[in-house]
C-alpha cells in the first residue's frame, strides 16, 4: 500500500498549489476560465483549510475546504501524478478532519472526477443550473445521515 505524506498548507506553498490548480484544469478539459491569477487564486481559497500531500518532497496535490460547512471546495492534483492514490489520501485527509455528512459540488461535465467519486462511494444528492453550466452535488454514501450542501457555493 501505498503511503502519502499529507500536512496542513503554509503560506508559502500558496504558488505550488496555484501552479497544481492550473495545470490540472488545464488538463482536464472541462472547467470554465481553467487559469486563475495569484489574485484570483488568494480569493477563491479565502478561509479554507487545505492539506498538502507530498510526493518526492514536492506537493503533488492539495484538498481545500469548510470545516463549518462540511464542504469540499477544491481537489487538485497534478497530471503526471493522478491516478496513483494521491487524491484518495487527500480525500480521506480531509473527510477525517470535516467529520462526517461531508459534501461537495461537481461540475456535471466533469465525468473523470465523478468517475473519481462515485469510485470512493459518493453518490450524487442534488443538482442545479450553475453560472458556468450545470453541476450535481455529491455526498459520501452513510446510513442514517443528512448530507445537505450549503446552496450558495458553486465548484471551483
Ligand atoms: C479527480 C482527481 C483529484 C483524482 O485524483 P487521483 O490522484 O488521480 O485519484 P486516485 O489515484 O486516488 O484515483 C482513485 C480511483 O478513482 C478512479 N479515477 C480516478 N481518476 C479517474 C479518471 N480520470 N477516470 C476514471 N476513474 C478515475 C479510479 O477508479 C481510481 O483508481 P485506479 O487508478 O486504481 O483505477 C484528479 O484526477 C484531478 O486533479 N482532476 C482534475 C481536477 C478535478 O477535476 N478536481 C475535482 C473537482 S470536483
């Protein structure tokens, strides 16, 4: 099994992790305006805690969210890099620390990343039109629980 070093984000690996979000947008095909600015960037993880797992020294990946709302904002990984575990050691990283009824929204057209989800036991609990097209909410399958997203925040 595969072991992944997974820490909380500093400051100073703010530029990393912008270099990881935008390369794996780009990457993926999907996403409306792929590239952000560090500006753009500094705004978008405004307030969330983000883990960093770390592959050969270097961040691979990072998970950013809202502890009060349960919510998982962004899930990055860099594209010579995915699909050896990395971002289920973040997941798993981040759902620990949220608690359970943790949630996410997706954009509908992102099918490799639903793939992803649905994959770890993440069941589709809601849609809606979006600015940028539509997107579902995803929620981790658990007996007995109300996994409700706050309406307002969009995938990122
Ligand atoms: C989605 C993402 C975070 C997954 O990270 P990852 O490190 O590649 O994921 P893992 O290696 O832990 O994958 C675990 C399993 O999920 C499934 N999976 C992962 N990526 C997949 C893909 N592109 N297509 C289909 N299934 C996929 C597979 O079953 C995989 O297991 P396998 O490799 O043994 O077949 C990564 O692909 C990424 O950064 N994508 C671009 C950004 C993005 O879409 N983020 C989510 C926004 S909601």
């Amino acid at each position: 099994m595969r072991v992944h070093a997974i820490r909380l984000a500093e400051e100073a690996d703010h530029d990393r992790l912008l270099a990881i979000y935008n390369a794996a947008r780009r990457a993926a095909g999907c996403f409306h305006a792929p590239v952000a600015t560090a500006e753009q960037f500094a705004k978008l993880i405004e307030g969330e805690e983000i883990l960093v797992c770390e592959h050969e020294g270097r961040i691979a990946g990072f998970v950013g969210g809202w502890k009060s709302d349960r919510f998982i904002h962004h899930l990055y990984v860099l594209p010579e890099l995915q699909r050896r575990g990395i971002g289920s050691a973040l997941l798993n990283a981040c759902q620990a620390r949220l608690g359970s009824r943790v949630s996410l929204k997706c954009d509908a057209s992102n099918l490799a990343a639903q793939a992803f989800y649905r994959r770890r036991g993440w069941v589709e609990s809601g849609s809606g039109p979006g600015d940028f097209g539509p997107w579902i909410r995803l929620t981790l399958a658990q007996r007995g629980t109300n996994c409700d997203a706050p309406a307002g925040r969009t995938p990122e």
